[in-house]
C-alpha cells in the first residue's frame, strides 16, 4: 500500500542536487512523489498500460510479457517475495498470456507445442 510521507518545505526540496535543471512545475510534481512510500501507484499503472496494451496491440506479445515481468518484479520488491514464488508468479502470467494470444492466433513468442518462450 502506498503511504504518504511527511511533507518536505519547499526551501528543503529546492536546495536539492536536481533543482537547477527543473522548472517550478516539474518541482511541485517532484515534491509530490517523494510524498509517495511504496510502489503501489507504479504496480497500478503498469498493470493498467498492460490492459490497455493487450486491447489495443494483442499481436505485441513481447511488449506484454516485458511489462509483466516488470509487473512481477515490483510485485517481488513490494512483497519480498522468494524466488521460488517469483517463478509461480511468472507461470501465472504466463498461462494467462497464453490463454490470450494462443487462442487468438498470435505467433510472436510462442514455441514449439503453443508455449510461450522464457
């Protein structure tokens, strides 16, 4: 779950090392998400672009499967999961990619026997 951290002063946040090199919109936008704890939010909207990418590209397999692995690799930071249950979670997706693109008729990906390629 994302949390809020405590707010920074503006004058803390503008002695930063990257100041000189952001406007004062970019500022504000960078005082906000260092309020953010967690990767909530990222695990959200890469799961939203991957929807979005399945709808609208379903023959990209490859993107797909780029974005769930970084999916499964925020997912693992966020819950320190053990490699055994990363791999369980990549079969996950997996099966889930395939039960889409293989039925469909997409070939971008896919091995021998229908399967997708690691």
């Amino acid at each position: 779950m994302a949390t809020r951290r405590s707010k920074k002063t503006s004058p803390e946040l503008n002695a930063g090392f990257y100041s000189r090199a952001l406007g004062e919109a970019e500022k504000l936008h960078l005082q906000e998400a260092s309020e953010v704890e967690g990767v909530d939010d990222e695990i959200a909207l890469l799961r939203l672009r991957l929807r979005e990418m399945a709808e609208k590209s379903p023959e990209r397999i490859d993107l797909q499967m780029d974005l769930a692995a970084a999916i499964a690799r925020l997912v693992k930071t966020r819950y320190q999961i053990s490699s055994v249950q990363k791999k369980s979670l990549k079969a996950a997706v997996t099966k889930v990619l395939e039960e889409v693109a293989v039925p469909l008729g997409i070939g971008i990906g896919v091995g021998v026997g229908g399967t997708l390629r690691d």
